[in-house]
C-alpha cells in the first residue's frame, strides 16, 4: 500500500511550529512517506532564500527563530509541488491569502485528499455575511475540510510547554488520522465532530476579547471582566445557533479547548485584548492605535465589524448587545465608558 | 394579604453586601414587609455592641466598612427573633457554623417559609463523602432551599461594579422571587432550576484554583495555565454527573455565571490560586504556608482532601487527575513539578 503524504501549506509561526511536530511523528508512525513538505512563501533574507536556510539550517530563522525543525520537513517554494502528492493539507495561512492559494491548489489536489485548516478568522461574503474559510477550501478545492483549533499560541507550543487543542472533523477517521499526526506528550488533544463550532468560536472569541480589554482599561475588576468574558461566550454560542444550527453545532464544543480555553486566554492576553485596553484608554482610532501596536492588525474588531453588518441586516442588534456595544467602541461611534450600560438588559439575564 | 418578610442570617461582608441590595429593593418592591433582619454574631468594638453600631450608623463596621445600610436593614443578636417571621431566610454564614445555626433555626422556622443558600463549600459526611450545605438546610429544616452562586466579591458588588449572579431555584416561582430581592442595575441574575449543580461548582473550583496557581508558580504561560482550568472544569462536570446524576444536574449550568464565570475569576485572582502559587514556589507544609497568608484558610485544599477520599474509596482516581494531583501536592505527596506529568494521559484526551 502507497505510504501516506502529509504537506503543510503555510510557514508562518503556527505552521513551523506544527511542522516540527508533524515531522517528527510521521516519523514514528507506519503508513506515512518520510518526507513533509512545507510551502514556503519565498522572500529574501540576507541574500539567500528562505526556503534554502530552512533547507540547510532547519530552522525557519524568519517566523520561528531558535527552534530546530525535523530534518524530513522539506520548504519548497512551489504551493503546487508541496500539495500535489499529498492525502492530507494543513492549511495554516494569513487568511487574507487562502482565495489566492486555493486557486493555485486547485488544479493539482490529489483525488481522495482532504485538508485541514489551522486558520482563525471568516471570510466575508457580500451576501450573507461572513463565510467559514473552511467552506471556502472545501468549495474551491471539492474535498472534506477538518479543523484544528484551541488555546494554543505558536510560541508556548514551539517550545514544549502542555497545551491542548481540539480536532473538529466530521468524518472520525479523518479525525483519529490528524489526532496521530498533531499529538504529543506536550500537545494533547481532544476530536470532536462539531467542524463548524470548533471554527467559529476561534473567530468570534477575537470580539469578545476586545471587550475584556475595554473593561480592563476602564479599571473594572477580576468578576466585571467574568461577566463580560460570559456574556460574550452566550452570544458566541447563539450566534452560532442562530446563523449556522443547520451545521449541527454541538453545545459540548463550548467546553473544549477550542472553546472556552481558548477564550480565556485571548481575553487574559493577546493582541485583541490590548487592542480594547487602548481604545478604552485614548482617544485615537482604531487605525492610530493599530499603527501604534507593532503594525499588526488585530482580528476582533474586523470581526466585530462583519458580525455587526450581519446582524444589523436581519434586525438583531438588540440579541447581542455585547458584539454590537463592542463594534461601536472600535468605530468610535460610542464611548467606552457606555459599555456596561449596554450590557444593562442582557438577553441572558431577562 | 399579609406582607412577606426577608431575614438574612449571617453579616460577613457578602451577607452584608447582600442585605444592602435586599433592604433596597424591599422597599421599592410592593408586597415585602419594609424591615429586613440581619442576624449578627454579636461581638464587641471598642466596648461597643457591633449590633448597636450597626443599626445606628448604618454600617458594618466590622466587615464591611465604608458602605452605607440602608435604614430598614435591622441588625440583632439573635437567630431566632432574626428567623422566626421571615417567609424568605437568606443563609450567608461560614460554613463551620451551619450545623449549630440549623439547630437553633429549626424550631422557630415559619411554616411555608423556603431558604437560599449564599454559602460555597461542602460539609463532609462520614459514609458519602460529601454532602452538600443545602441538603444540611433542607434536612434539618424540613424547608425548600435554593443558592445563589456566581463570580461575584462582596467587595465588587458592594461597590456597585457590574457582576453577575446564577440563580439555581427547582422551584420557579421561588427563583423569580428570589430575583426581584437581588437583582439590582449593576448586579445581574440569570435563574436556572439546577440548585444542585449551581452549588457544586462553586465549592469544586477552588480545587482547580489551586491547580492554575500551582502552573503560575512553576512558571507556566497563558495557554498551558487555561489547559489545566480546562481540564478542571472538565472534571467538575464529570464528578458533578457521577455522583449527583440523580439530582438532574444540567449541562447548561456550566455556562452561567456559577460555572465559567466564577471558574475563571477563581483561577485568575483569590486565596486558593495564592494558596497554589506558594505550594509550587516554596516547601512549606499547607498549614506553615495558611498561617503566612493572613491566617485564612483557603477553601480549595480541604475540598481536594474530601474529594480525594471519596474517589480513592471508589477507586476512581484515575479518572480525575487533576483533583488528585492537586490534592496530593497540597499534602506534600507529590512534587509540584510532576503536576503536568500527571495530565498527560487525561480522558478527556483518550
């Protein structure tokens, strides 16, 4: 029987990070090639191509620096030659790249591949709001799309410390076969068939935690940060009832770690939570402060912005005032201080 | 019709705080006797009567100091004058003192009367194990009696930041009576009908607190240290399920303020989590290090010790990890540096 190939589409932090680990075990395990390969998007460093340093060096000195890669994860530059021969894709990329990539994957994704995507995020879609990124794997490329996600930054699980995450995949084999791959003494994980919960809960707990922040900054305390962070969890989970239940969401998602771990500890640190600590704090936009926090964007109010369109569209402001009160904050349509008033006549607590 | 009346028996700082928004709100509700009676264990302040200091400034002195009573809160020395017309008794003592209280309780107790319980702990009973404070109430009493949990200090509330409380009430017209008494603009209450649930997870997250403060103190980061609140919660569930199946324990409960939210403040600020920070950075015995943390004893030791007999007693150990490993470490059993080695084979990640 043909060995098993595994290709990890992305070499960002989290990438490297789970091709060490990938690397490493289909080492140890029968019924896989050897070899992973790890797309690369090529750049420049010092002259030599990245791709080449992580070749002789094994380490990707760009996004994961100090942490020695197994010697069978191969970089490659072509996205076409790293999926090509591959049964299974771990797509972990910057999501604003995943339309891009799929139509470069498209034309060469193996029959009987499936993918999984390690991505935090959504899609936007005009129509309807926001689209799972997996859907969009899934309908661009015709194959089944599991997810791996949970409490789990790139940095603390490069570098051993215990953490955990949760499979989401639909089809249990798919699902024990990732768990095989993504599993270590350090790295524990639990599968789930709850594919679209698992995702979603990554990207809405981005608002909830900008609401932590703003709390934070206007000097409220450890049980009124409690409070928002659950408020924010119920309007995580109705939102998922409301727009995706024909997706069968499961309740016991909520308890994994791709659920509430993983939002304990966006809202205890992370850029979204600084991110709300400073608009609490300043008077600046969200564009000064973005510029102000290291360049990068934070996800939560990008996230806040599409689910307040959404919501706006059907009419259901006044069901989630916690992810409206929150988008308002960023567009500096509402004073920070006026959070908690908007919080006042809860659904959960009527 | 006659008017009802509300007793609160017990005047810490949170039955205090409590007959704060109590004596408010019986005023402005229509149908409750204007006077509310407040059992104070009576002791002297500077040769003054702690009683009479109370219903003349209006203020605990003791425990509660700097907050304003209002006037109808009634202060008195005596249990049975505090208890023996109240159709609505709310028990906020340390729990060392229920057992007498209900003694001294039961003959006076008015017929039709119910309780609610305030209080977080467990009282050991020889042959089961654990039983729970209400099911004291409830025996000895011979009264319904339903709690109120949540993340929620006596010193936020009684400041007036927004918290948020669960009401767990079997008996739905008790639950919304019990909410118009306690909900306030700031403070604010969901009413589930788990009582039992509601209650065990506020005395079983403090085992788990010891835990995060155990990783604190080993030097653990963000992701690991929600991994071991995970794996905790994990573990209140299935214990709550185990051995309180019979009693309809809700999946639900989890999500409300008594569960994540109080979970979360728990394991991120209080005695217990200090209490496991110092079991993993000194090597003090538990009772050397209480005597250095203000002399208060932190609940979250004693609970793993209860817990831990009755799991060993039914050879079940193996499926809670976590409470045992906290428990043996509290007892200087275990090293605090093999806390993690003893997660990595969880069931939650079989």
């Amino acid at each position: 029987m043909a060995l098993r190939r595994v290709s990890v589409i992305g070499s960002g932090n989290w990438g490297s990070t789970i091709a060490k680990i990938v690397g490493y075990n289909v080492s140890e395990l029968s019924g896989f090639h050897n070899e992973v390969l790890m797309w690369v998007f090529e750049e420049e460093i010092d002259g030599q191509k990245l791709t080449s340093i992580i070749n002789e060096k094994h380490e990707n000195v760009r996004y994961l620096r100090g942490v020695k890669l197994p010697c069978n994860v191969v970089a490659t530059p072509d996205v076409a030659h790293a999926a090509k021969d591959a049964d299974v894709l771990i797509i972990v990329l910057p999501h604003q790249f995943l339309r891009r990539t799929c139509a470069q994957l498209k034309p060469v994704v193996k029959k009987g591949a499936y993918a999984v995507s390690l991505m935090k995020g959504l899609a936007m879609s005009g129509e309807n709001g926001i689209r799972l990124l997996t859907d969009m794997i899934r309908e661009e490329l015709s194959i089944p799309c599991a997810v791996m996600m949970g409490a789990n930054l790139a940095s603390e699980v490069s570098q051993e410390y215990f953490c955990e995450a949760t499979i989401g995949a639909s089809d249990g084999k798919i699902g024990t076969e990732l768990k095989s791959l993504f599993q270590t003494k350090y790295f524990r994980i639990s599968i789930i068939r709850d594919e679209v919960g698992a995702e979603l809960c990554g990207a809405l707990k981005n608002i909830v935690a900008v609401g932590s922040g703003i709390i934070e900054g206007l000097g409220f305390k450890d049980n009124t940060k409690a409070a928002v962070i659950r408020l924010g969890f119920m309007e995580m989970r109705a939102f998922i009832f409301q727009f995706f239940g024909d997706r069968d969401p499961q309740e016991g998602t909520f308890l994994e770690s791709c659920g509430v771990a993983d939002l304990i500890t966006t809202c205890y640190g992370g850029r979204n939570k600084r991110m709300g600590y400073a608009l609490a704090t300043s008077n600046q936009t969200l564009e000064e402060l973005e510029r102000g926090l290291d360049g990068q964007s934070a996800q939560g109010p990008l996230t806040a912005a599409e689910v307040h369109a959404m919501l706006k569209q059907r009419n259901l402001l006044d069901k989630y005032p916690l992810f409206t009160a929150v988008h308002k904050i960023c567009a500096r349509e509402l004073p920070p201080s006026e959070f908690l008033s908007c919080l006042c006549n809860h659904p959960e607590h009527m």
